[in-house]
C-alpha cells in the first residue's frame, strides 16, 4: 500500500546507497522496491535506478536519483531520539565513521549531505524541565557538545 505522506530525498546517483545504509543503520528501518527508469531523463540513461521507496525508522522515504542540481541542507533533519549512551554513540559513528561530518548539539551529516540529530531522551527532558535553572545548565552543557554525552547532560542538570 502507497503511504499517504512520503518523504522524498534527492541525491546525485546515490539513492539506493544511502537507502542501504539507512537501513543496516536504523532499526525499523528497511529498503523496499527500487525503480529503473523507462527513459533517459537530464541526469540518467534508461535503466538507471531512478527511485528508491525506503523507511527510516518506520518513516516512509523515496530516494529520487535527481541529479546534481539540489543539495541536502540542514533545514531538513531527522532527529533519532536515543535510549542511552551505547545507542548514542552506535548511531553518531556509524554516521560519522561512514564519510560523515561532525556538528554541533548532537547534529551531523552522513556522506550524502543529510543532516541527523542523534537526541538522547534524556537530553529532551533536561531542556524541557519546568525547573529552568536546571534547564539552562543542561542546555549550556549541550551548547558545548558535539557528541551529546549523557553523564555530562546528567551531571549539569542535576547542577
């Protein structure tokens, strides 16, 4: 069944890669049916991969091999909210250590330019806690962070 709402990510060639990745990467993550163009199009020959249906983490993707016309930015992200250190650290290098690029506050970039905010939850509940002292030390500790580290977060939260 064709999902009502799909997501669609352009890359340069390199769809069913990054779609691959995703989906070693990600649990619920899977990659679906991949489509060969039935004509030549500006940035491919017939027979080309020209679209890949995917899910990343249960959310519904087709990658559109499109060209090198538009780029990923960082207006668009997934957030992966993370359960503990051992997951924060599993998903940041898997992206990182695979042609990716370190950021600020628990973002990076995988190697096709697709910006993720790897989140602790408990990152999540410090920065939303009612008492706002506390939610200030855990955000100014964040503020310093690429990597989010957790018994840091913890640590200036409690104060």
């Amino acid at each position: 069944m064709i999902p009502k709402n799909t997501i669609c990510l352009w890359y340069d060639g390199t769809a069913l890669d990054a779609a691959q990745f995703y989906a070693q990467t990600f649990p619920d993550s899977a990659v679906g049916a991949v489509h060969r163009a039935p004509g030549d199009y500006p940035s491919g020959k017939q027979g080309d991969v020209l679209t890949v249906e995917f899910t990343v983490i249960g959310i519904p993707c087709l990658g559109l091999n499109g060209g090198p016309e538009f780029k990923h930015s960082e207006a668009f992200s997934f957030q992966v909210a993370t359960d503990d250190q051992g997951e924060t650290d599993r998903l940041w290098n898997a992206i990182v250590g695979n042609g990716g690029q370190e950021s600020a506050c628990g973002w990076c970039k995988d190697k096709w330019g697709l910006s993720w905010q790897i989140t602790p939850r408990v990152l999540t509940a410090a920065f939303t806690d009612p008492d706002r002292a506390a939610a200030k030390r855990a955000f100014e500790a964040m503020m310093q962070m690429r990597k989010i580290d957790i018994a840091a977060i913890e640590a200036a939260w409690r104060g």
